[in-house]
C-alpha cells in the first residue's frame, strides 16, 4: 500500500512573499483551502486506499502544508531539509520530530541549502535535482553521498518555477513530463538525451500547475486546471485524477508540495 504524510492547512496563509506567486494583498480563502486540502486526502484515502498519516501543522508556519519540501526519503533514509529563507526554516524540525516519534532512524540535515522534495525526484536509480532558486548544486553532491545513487542537476532560471517539481514530474521510470522554458539549454537538453519521448508541457499547462503530480506508477494525482496535459498524460495509459488545488498556488505550490511519498 502507499503511505504518504500531509499536513493539514490550519495555519496556511500567505504571510510573507519568497516566490513569484506569493502576494501579501492576494490571501487564501481559508475555508475553500481546507476544502480542497480535505478532497485530495479523501482521493488518497478512500478512491485509492493509500495509508495517509498527518504531522501536526504549527501556527506561524504557513508553508508547513507542503509536506513534500520538508526532506527526501528513499528506503526509510531520509534526507532534511536546510531552506533558503528563515521563514521556512523552522519547519525541518517539526517534520523530524515526526521522522522520530514515528520510528525512522537514519535521518540527516543538509549542510547546503536543500529544500527536500520541492527540489528532488527520484527516478528508478537516479535522482534528478534542481538548484538556481532554492537548492545549492552542492547539495547534489551530499545527496550523492547519502543516498549512495547518481543525481542528474538540473537548472531552474524562471522565477514561477522555482522549485523542479513546479516544472518537471515523474510518471514512472521511463515517463516524464516538463516544462521545458522553466530550465536552461543544457538541463533541457540532458532531460530529452535521457529520457527520449518525455511529455513537453505548454506554458499554459504549467502554469495550471498539472507538473506538480503524484504518481504510483498508474495513476496520477494532480491539479485540474491543465486540462490538455491531463489528456498527455492519459494518452501515454496514466489513470488520471484531477482535483482543484488553485488556493495553495496562491503560494506557489499544487497537489504534488501538499504531499510527501513515504513508500518508494
Ligand atoms: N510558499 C512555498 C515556498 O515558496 C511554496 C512551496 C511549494 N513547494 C513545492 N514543492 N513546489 O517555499
């Protein structure tokens, strides 16, 4: 079964501006927030049976919802995260605290700054890394040594994507898709050199945020405000589920920031 953590959005709010989505005078509808928060745990929870534990969420700490930037995790190794504002920093020990009660043992924070899922994917073997806004590329070379597995750096120049997984997503091994303005020449050329056929999303697409997905393998969860890629995404055999999550935009995060994978 697939387990994931997600923290519920009782504190999430836009009270500072460090990405290019973030508007002080452009709040959250908290109650249509934890509305849309609530549907995507049900779609974990009761379409797919997916095991969904939560962290208790921290006053202050608006972006604590987007449970995916606190580390990565693969194997039960985790990696924390050291992030690039004060503002966020606190989070890392909330979510290690939980690492802890929940028995995970094998836990290290970064010494460069690293901002965990936000700016990791691991696909089969490898990790594919983002830096440029957020992460350092010397983070890469910790993750390198950690995980003990080839990490391919990629850089990220367009401020609304800030993080690699706003612009790049991972179907399963062999499927991907991304937006290919969000990176420089050089990472857009090594994404189509390794992963030949991988989904080109428009700007359009992207920014209705449908890159930033979960997926099993078979099914993927995302935003449904990217109606045509959804239809890529079908037409290379994904079951797709589609919910609303353009209140966690607001700050700079959709269905895949809301949600850390457990299980890999
Ligand atoms: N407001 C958050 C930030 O700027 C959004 C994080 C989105 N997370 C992600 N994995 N893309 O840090």
């Amino acid at each position: 079964m697939n387990k994931v953590l997600l923290c519920p959005p009782d504190y999430f709010d836009i009270e500072y501006e460090i990405n290019a989505w973030m508007h002080e005078n452009n709040q959250v509808d908290t109650e249509l927030a934890r509305h849309e928060w609530q549907s995507l745990v049900e779609i974990y929870s009761k379409k797919l049976n997916w095991d969904v534990s939560l962290v208790e969420p921290v006053k202050g700490q608006p972006d604590m919802v987007f449970a995916t930037d606190c580390c990565l995790i693969n194997s039960d190794k985790i990696f924390l995260s050291n992030f690039r504002y004060p503002e966020r920093r606190a989070e890392t020990q909330f979510y290690e605290k939980w690492f802890r009660d929940n028995g995970y043992t094998d836990l290290k924070t970064a010494q460069h700054k690293f901002e965990g899922g936000g700016d990791s994917l691991i696909c089969g073997d490898r990790i594919l890394a983002g830096y440029g806004f957020r992460s350092d590329i010397e983070s890469h070379h910790e993750l390198n040594q950690y995980f003990d597995m080839e990490v391919i750096s990629l850089r990220l120049i367009n401020p609304y994507f800030f993080h690699l997984d706003t612009c790049l997503t991972v179907l399963s091994k062999e499927a991907l898709a991304f937006y290919p303005n969000a990176f420089d020449k050089d990472s857009q050329e090594k994404l189509r050199r390794l992963f030949p056929g991988i989904i080109e999303a428009s700007a359009e697409e992207a920014n209705g945020f449908g890159l930033n997905a979960v997926s099993d393998g078979h099914t993927v969860i995302t935003s449904d405000h990217s109606a045509s890629l959804l239809q890529k995404y079908r037409g290379r055999g994904f079951e797709v589920i589609a919910t609303p999550v353009l209140e966690f935009r607001k700050s700079g995060g959709g269905v895949k920031c809301l949600t850390l994978s457990l299980s890999s």
